[in-house]
C-alpha cells in the first residue's frame, strides 16, 4: 500500500481519483492546490502524485518544478503523473520532460489507465532527474500556458458565438441572472414574448414574467434561500404591452459552479397563449358537449315523464272502475249472506277469489303510484323537515330493511331544514337504503351522511353510500329510466330509483349517481334549505256524519268525470252513503246541470283531467254559480292542479287520489260537508 498525493481545485474530481485509489488500498491525501500540495510533500513525504495541470495560482507544471527543486531529496524525487482534462499530452510534453514528469493520462479515459499508470509508477520508484534553470522552465512554462490559453480563448469565442446564436434563434425567452437574481443577459425573443424592452427586463424587471405572489420565492431560489434547488416552474398571465394578455410558461433553474457553488440561474419563457387558448376550447367543447348530453338525459327522462304520467292516467281510470265494480260486489255478497239469501261456504270461497282479484288491483295501484312520482305528478304536502331529527326518528325502521350481513350506519348532523313531503322523503329513504342493501348479496356497509353546501343557493345533501358491487357508466347514465334494471330472476319493476328522482326533483332538488365498477356507489340527494314557512296542502278531516244541519240525508252531490264505467261506480259509492247524485260527462255539462237544478248543490266531486274544461277550471265557474257548495277533487293524474313543484294549486281544497275506495271518497265529501255545516 503506498501513499499517493491527489491535486485538484474541483472537490468532485478529488472525490473520484481518491475512491479509485482507495478500491486499490492505497493511502490518499488530497490538496486543493499547488501551494498546499508542496505543505503536504514535505510533511508527508507521499510515494507518488497525482495532479490535475491547469489550477488557480500555482498550477500543476509549476508544482512539479518546485518538486524537482526542493531541498528534501525525498520530495524532489516523488514520481507525479498528470491526471487532466485540461491538456493534451503533446502540449505540456516539454515541461513535462524538463521535470521529470512519469506519465499523463486523460480524464476521458478508462479509470483503470490510471490505476495501471499509478501502479506502473510506483514499481519504477523515485526519479532522478536533472533539473533546468528557473529561467528556462520559466520561457517552457509561459510558451505552454500561453498556447493553452489562446486556444481557451478560441474555444470560448465559439462556445459565444453558438451560445448567442442559439440564443437568438430560440422560440423562447432566456433570462441568466447573477447570484443575486439579476439579469446579466436577455435574449431578443423575451423582448418579444412580453414587449418590454432589454432596459426594462434588466435587474429585478424579468420578475414581470411572474405574479406578484411568487417573486419572493424566485428570488430566494437564485439566492440559495431554499431548502432544496431545484427547477421550479410556474404558469403567470400577463398583459403585453399591445394590450393583449399573453399566458407564459416559465421555467428557473438554480446554476452551480465545478464546485457545486451557486452561480445564479437560467430563466426560460415560453409563450402558451396558443396552448392555453386551445385547453380552454377543448374545455369548452367539453362542457358543451356535457351540457348537452346532460339536456338530452334531461329530455329523454321529461318525455317519459309524460309518458308514464298518461299511463297512470289512464291505468288510474281502468283500475277506479275495476276496483271500484269488485268492490260493489264484495259489499253485495257479503250483503246476501248477512240477508242468508246464499250458502255461507261459497260466499267465503267467492270473497276468497275476489280478494286475490282486489290484491291484484291494489299491487297496480301501487305501481301506478310509482309512475306518478317519476312523472312528478303525485300530489305533495311539503312541510319544514329537520333531516338530522327525522334520520334519528326513523333508523330502526330503516336498519330493519337492509338485507343479512348488511351495517347501517347513519351520521346525522345539524344542518337546515329542507322544504319537503314527509311521506315521500320516507319512500325516499327506504328506496336508496334497499337498492344499496341489495348491491351488496354477501354484506357490507350502508352509510347515510347528512351535510351542508354553502353558497348563494344553500342546501342540505344527503348522501347514501355502499360498498356493494357499483355500476358501469352505462349503467349509471340509465339509473332513473323507469323499468330499467340489471337485476334478473326477481320481481322488480325497474321503478325504484326513478321514483327516488321525481320525488327529489319535484322537492326542487337534485339526485345524482356516482359509482365505480366494483367499488360500490354513491347517490347524493340534494335539497333547498327551506324559507319562510310551508303551506302544506290542506288534508281531508276527520269524517263526519251524512246529514245536513236540520238532521235530513238529501244534500246532493254533482259528480263529473269523463269515464262512463268510473263514473258510474262513483255515484254507486256517493248514493250508499245516502247522498242525492247529479252526474255529468264533462264540465259544460256539469254547469248547465248546476243552473238547471232548483235545489242546493252542496258539493262537486270531480276529475281533474278531462277533454275540454279540467276539474279545476269546473270547479271555480262552479263556484261563481254555487258559492256556498264545496269541491272535493278526484286525481289519476293531476296535471291541471299542480305547479312545477308538484304543489297543490289549490290548497283549501280536498283531493282523492285514484283509485279510491268507496270509504275514502266517502270521508272526504263527510269531511268538507262537516266544515260546511259548522260540525
């Protein structure tokens, strides 16, 4: 193992020389330049040195000459090789000869030519040589840094020359600054970009290529004032001076010197104006494209609205009248029996078989209700709900409808009271939780959040998130279509989530679906914070007896609906209650009947929707005649009474819904009666 002297100014090709040597198991010592390099030699006395040739002060040709010319012989016969990039052989090969240097390799060449040359050196031992006079090493010295240095010169005028060639033909913007972020250079371009003059940009002016906010942190990137220097890039909009703005990409990177020092940085600017303006277009695109994607979903699902809106309509008739006829003849049978007119066993397998008839009737009943709410035609009493009370008040009932292994977990907060049905907030509710519980057959979790958006249009979320198997875009875009389903082998009607979206959207709120493939689904139900106080729409009272104030039973009722079966039922039902009926197809009709009877009229029952004049029309010209009759409305499909809201245009008024029951068409005509009779 010997001891080898490694010289060099740069700390990191001291580094390098000394690991190679160390992989070798010689002993390295290191000196940064001649003057400290002759300190060590004398003190150390090292078996060989390594040096670089071109340093600050005392460079490696002079090193050696002072080597060779030292009084210490042990010193002065220390073999050296040059180690450099700087020179080539040929150059420095008459100093080199004249001090007695063993050899030169070049940086660029395989490290394991220096390790050979070390080697070969150090088998060779100490040199002898003789040493020229000062004056000549001195005249050999000049001659060769002088050549050296005339040809750095000519290798930097070009670099220059390239540099500012570069510079000026590149199609962005170029700032150098000093340590302190000045600018010590700026291309034409940058001139260009932002239409500043050089003037204008020298010193601290480039920072017009950035806002305000971050000129702080620019600097104290040049200035080594970070923790860690590296490139940092910003996006800034500017104003040229044109007038026009102008969007910049910029870019700044830190400089150091060989030794790792901090010299500045390089600034570069390039104008995306183009770029910017074409991102916005596509994102413009984009959100039309969105927009009227979302307008033609929001088409399709108003079209069939109204479709479903006409089929409960009509199925609402078919169903009253059905109903209506089973109903009379349930009632007739069992009168029959009760009279012994027929056998008591097959009046109990007639009524048997007339009930799985009238359970029938009832599921489509049902299913046309699901219809009204999609079609937002089903009348509401909106009234101020506090949701965080009202998920409290009904989670058992909830937690008992998810499926086996399914958690509920509900996360009530105080937030706003929101403006809507309280029935329909529950069918709501139910539909959400077992959709969810059946999105996850081998369990999971079902959880309900309740939040607060702020802005200029509050409002109350309440989101239903599970952990079940999710859907497909596609899937998703269908949700809400009424009879859509991916669900086989069961006896779903698809109606579930569209009836969740005609109850919410006719609240005034929003539903939307966000879900991954596999990775469960989330439906955020949003509702207006509700204002001022809510009229809910007046209910049926309680029933009353049929009688008139002086105790007779002949108060009359006009009843008027355009379906003849329907409307014979009707009166069926309206007479056993010991009514007198007046009928009428239409509303001319039921007007003329109005004039043309003598006695009171103490009530109107009628449709809503009808050819001509609807319900609602009838009953206000009704009233111009008879003003001290009362109305009691009857509905399938109730487009002429409400608002977009699906609020009742008619709040004093008392509606029943179809198909009804011979008892509750009772109560409520009982009801309005009652009122009108002061009971």
């Amino acid at each position: 193992m010997a001891t080898v002297l490694v010289v060099d100014d740069v700390a990191a090709n001291r580094e390098l020389v000394t690991m190679l040597l160390g992989y070798r198991g010689h002993d390295v010592i290191e000196a940064r330049d001649g003057s400290s390099a002759l300190d060590l030699a004398r003190s150390r006395h090292p078996d060989i040195v390594v040096s670089d040739v071109l340093m600050p002060g005392v460079d490696g040709l002079e090193l050696v000459h002072r080597l060779r010319c030292d009084e210490d012989s042990t010193v002065a016969r220390a073999p050296v090789i040059f180690y450099t990039a700087n020179y080539l052989e040929p150059e420095t090969r008459p100093v080199a000869e004249a001090c007695g240097v063993s050899r030169f390799v070049l940086r660029s060449a395989d490290p394991r030519e220096l390790l050979d040359a070390v080697d070969e050196v150090l088998r060779e031992g100490p040199v002898d040589v003789t040493v020229r006079s000062p004056a000549e090493f001195a005249r050999a010295h000049t001659q060769t840094v002088n050549a050296k240095l005339l040809d750095n010169v000519r290798v930097l005028r070009r670099t220059e020359r390239r540099f500012e060639a570069m510079a000026v033909a590149s199609p962005v913007g170029i700032v150098m600054l000093d340590d302190d972020g000045a600018v010590t250079y700026v291309n034409p371009r940058l001139t260009e970009i932002t239409g500043r003059t050089a003037a204008e940009l020298a010193g601290h002016g480039w920072l017009v290529c950035l806002d305000p906010d971050v000129h702080t942190e620019a600097l104290d990137v040049v200035r080594l004032r970070t923790t860690e220097p590296v490139e940092h890039r910003y996006r800034t909009r500017i104003t040229h001076t044109d007038g026009r703005p102008r969007w910049l990409r910029v870019h700044l990177r830190p400089l150091r010197d060989a030794e790792a020092e901090l010299i500045g940085a390089i600034v570069m600017v390039d104008d995306v104006t183009d770029v910017v303006a074409a991102e916005e277009r596509a994102a413009a695109e984009s959100r039309c494209r969105q927009e009227e994607a979302r307008l033609r979903d929001a088409e399709r699902l108003d079209s069939l609205r109204r479709v479903a809106g006409g089929m409960a309509h009509d199925f609402n008739n078919l169903l009253g009248s059905m109903l209506g006829f089973l109903q009379l003849g349930i009632e007739s049978i069992a009168e029959q029996r009760t009279a012994g007119r027929i056998d008591p066993e097959t009046v109990d397998a007639l009524l048997e078989d007339l009930g799985q008839v009238a359970k029938g009737g009832e599921r489509a009943a049902r299913l046309t209700g699901q219809l009204l709410s999609f079609g937002r035609r089903e009348i509401q009493q909106p009234e101020r709900v506090d949701l965080g009370t009202y998920l409290r008040e009904v989670e058992p009932d909830l937690a008992s409808s998810v499926g086996e292994g399914v958690v509920l977990d509900l996360r009530p907060a105080t937030v706003p009271a929101v403006s809507i049905d309280a029935a329909a907030l529950g069918r709501l509710l139910h539909i959400l939780v077992q959709n969810a519980s059946e999105a996850m057959p081998v369990g999971g979790s079902v959880t309900i959040e309740l939040a607060t958006t702020p802005g200029d249009a509050a409002a109350v979320t309440l989101a239903v998130t599970d952990t079940g198997s999710g859907m497909t875009e596609e899937v998703s875009r269908r949700a809400f279509e009424p009879f859509f389903s991916t669900r086989t082998g069961n006896r779903s009607a698809g109606l579930g989530l569209s009836t969740a979206h005609g109850i919410v959207t006719q609240a005034g709120g929003e539903i939307t679906i966000s879900s991954v493939e596999g990775a469960g689904t989330t439906v955020v139900v949003s509702l207006p914070v509700a204002e001022g106080p809510v009229l809910p729409v007046a209910a049926p009272g309680p029933p009353a007896a049929a009688v008139d104030a002086d105790g007779s039973d002949n108060r009359t009722i006009l009843l008027v609906d355009d379906e003849e079966d329907l409307r014979e039922v009707t009166a069926r039902f309206i007479m056993k209650a010991g009514y007198q009926v007046l009928t009428a197809a239409d509303g001319a009709t039921a007007l003329r009947v109005a004039e043309d009877c003598p006695g009171r009229i103490h009530c109107l029952v009628t449709d809503v929707v009808m050819p001509g004049m609807d319900g609602r029309q009838l009953a206000h010209r009704f009233l111009e005649v008879r003003p001290d009759a009362k109305v009691v409305f009857i509905s399938g499909y109730a487009e002429a009474l409400i608002d977009e809201q699906g609020r009742s245009l008619e709040p004093n008024g008392v509606v029943v819904g179809k198909p009804y029951s011979s008892g509750e068409l009772r109560e409520a005509i009982a009801s309005v009666l009652a009122v009108a009779s002061g009971e």
